[in-house]
C-alpha cells in the first residue's frame, strides 16, 4: 500500500511529497526553503515560539516562523530518490532550492509546463540566481540522468495516469487537468500563473487538488472540462497558497472541499472570508507547521507537528513517534 502526503510549512511559498513507501515512485511538487541553513530555525526558534506571548494571539501559533527546510525533510523521513519533481510554475517562491533539491537527492524526473517568463531580479530578497538558472538547464534538458517532460491536461502516461493495476478505478494515480496549450501560449511571459499545473491525485479516499497558482482562466477551463474531477474533493490545497489575489472563488461552490489547507502569507492577503462564507473547514501551515495526511481504505487521517494546535482542536489528539499529532479523520 501506499501512501502519505506531506504539506510542508515553507513561508510563503509551496512544497509537498506524495511519499510511496511501497514502491518508491514519490512525487515531490515545489519546493521553497531549500537554501534554509539546517541549523538556523530549529531549536532556538522553537523556544522563541514556545515561550513568546506574543506569538499566541487569537490563535495565531507563528509557525511561518519556524519554516521546515523540504530538502532534510525528505532526508529524515528516509527519501533520497525521487521518481518525479513537478514545477507547476516559474515563480521562485515555487523553486526556492530546486539546485540543491537535485544535487542531494535522486531526481529521475522533472515535469514543466513550457510556460516562458522573463528571468526575475536577484539584486534583493532571499532567492538565489543559481536556482533561476538550474531550472534553465532543467528545461533545456541539460541535467544528466534527469528526464524533463512537459505533459498537458488530459495527457497519460505510466506511472502517473493509471493506478497500480491498470484499471484505472481503484485510486492511487494522477490526473493532470490544467494546463493547456491554449492556457500556455497566453501565459507566455504574461499571467503564467494560470499556466500552473493542476494536479489531481485520485485516492481511494476522494480526489486531492494540487492547484499550483491557478487563477480564474485555470478554473473556468477546469469546471467546462474536469468538473467530475474536482467537485466534492477530499482535499483542496489552496491556489497561490490561498490569498485573495482578487480572485473570483466562486470555483470553491463547486469544489466543495471535506477539507482545505492554506499556506503562509500576512493575513490581510489570505481569503478566508472565501471558506469562512461558505462555512467550510481549513487549516493554515501557520496554525499546523507541516500537515500530514494518511489513508486507510476510503478514509484520510490528518496529523500536524503543531502539538497545541492539535489539542485545541480535538480531546483526542495522541503523538505519533515520528512527531506528528493526530488532528482529524475524514
């Protein structure tokens, strides 16, 4: 059996595993932290949390401060070779650590949209000009030992289209819904957040969206095609980590998530009117730290690190060896 998925806390940006214990095909999507000093933001930044009054009001538990480096992560959770590394999209907040991810874990795949942007500023903030320009080298197909696919909505292939034993109905497989060629060639050094990939993994438990930073185009041309594919989901995680952005969220009607996970941004940029509304339940990587999700037969089991978090929450919240604590079961 597979199967686990990790949803890491990485500031403002996104990196999640579908970890395969089985088989081994994991699936890391985005990265951001990835340059983190792995001894800066561990225990002296663990205290600072634990003991900061400050850092508690109106259940805001500061976790985006304590952000997880996903490059460790996938070391201490014993990963060293990944099947496939899914870019959705060339913003750096999405590739934050992608020459170091390859350079100190097996990468046998990568997967890009083919969406062009103008190369980003590096005179300030924290991304790194060798990251923009691995990624070239990634796309020109340059990485040795490193296969670069650029697969479409509605594309299969082994591996990712079909589950285990082929029948494709049991769950345990990738749907790719979004982008386009259409969607593509307009986001071309433009609006290439709605070339994003959208990804949809299709559980035995209910199908989970990985939305990338898909906006309104990528939702119009998802609901006119895919809407079996993403209406009453098990899981959403929100698109461009779930701010606001101005965006029409009326896609969430149909999408109607069990559950949805928020990642880091200031508050004032997060929509949560858009799940408060709708009086659906979410979760944020700031409440969390990272968020982890298990299955067993067509239910789903979510864990945080965020110990207090979990006991506000729910009486019944129990430590996992591994340090995670139980948080719900859909």
């Amino acid at each position: 059996m597979p199967k686990r998925i990790h949803f890491l806390n990485v500031e403002d940006g996104d990196c999640s595993i579908i970890e395969r214990p089985d088989d081994g095909r994991h699936t890391v999507i985005d990265i951001c932290c990835g340059n983190l000093d792995n001894e800066i933001g561990t225990l002296d930044e663990f205290f600072s949390r634990a003991f900061s009054e400050e850092a508690r009001p109106r259940g805001n538990f500061d976790y985006k401060s304590s952000p997880t480096n996903p490059v460790q992560y996938l070391k201490d959770i014993g990963i060293t070779n990944v099947h496939r590394f899914i870019l959705t999209h060339p913003d750096m907040d999405h590739m934050d650590g992608i020459k170091k991810l390859f350079s100190e874990i097996k990468i046998t795949n990568f997967w890009d949209t083919g969406v062009k942007r103008e190369e980003p500023s590096f005179e300030t903030g924290k991304y790194l000009k060798a990251d923009w320009d691995f990624y070239q080298k990634l796309r020109a197909k340059e990485v040795e030992g490193v296969t670069t696919l650029s697969p479409r909505a509605g594309d299969k292939g082994k591996y990712w289209a079909y589950d285990d034993d082929e029948n494709n109905g049991n769950g345990d497989y990738l749907s790719i819904i979004s982008p386009t060629k259409k969607l593509v060639e307009e986001g071309n050094n433009a609006n290439f957040n709605d070339a994003s990939y959208v990804i949809v993994y299709r559980s035995q438990a209910g199908n989970i969206i990985f939305p990338g930073d898909s906006e309104d185009n990528t939702w119009e041309h998802i609901l006119s095609n895919y809407r079996s594919l993403v209406e009453n989901a098990a899981v959403l995680f929100a698109p461009h980590h779930g701010r606001d952005s101005d965006r029409d969220w009326e896609f969430l009607d149909i999408v109607n998530p069990k559950i949805s996970f928020l990642g880091n941004a200031k508050s004032k940029h997060l929509g949560y009117s858009a799940w408060q509304n709708r009086e659906l339940e979410y979760f944020t990587n700031n409440q969390c730290g990272n968020i982890r999700i298990d299955f067993e037969g067509k239910e789903l089991i979510v864990s945080i690190e965020n110990e207090e978090y979990a006991k506000k929450y729910t009486e019944n919240s129990t430590y996992n060896i591994d340090g995670y604590w139980y948080l719900l079961r859909k």
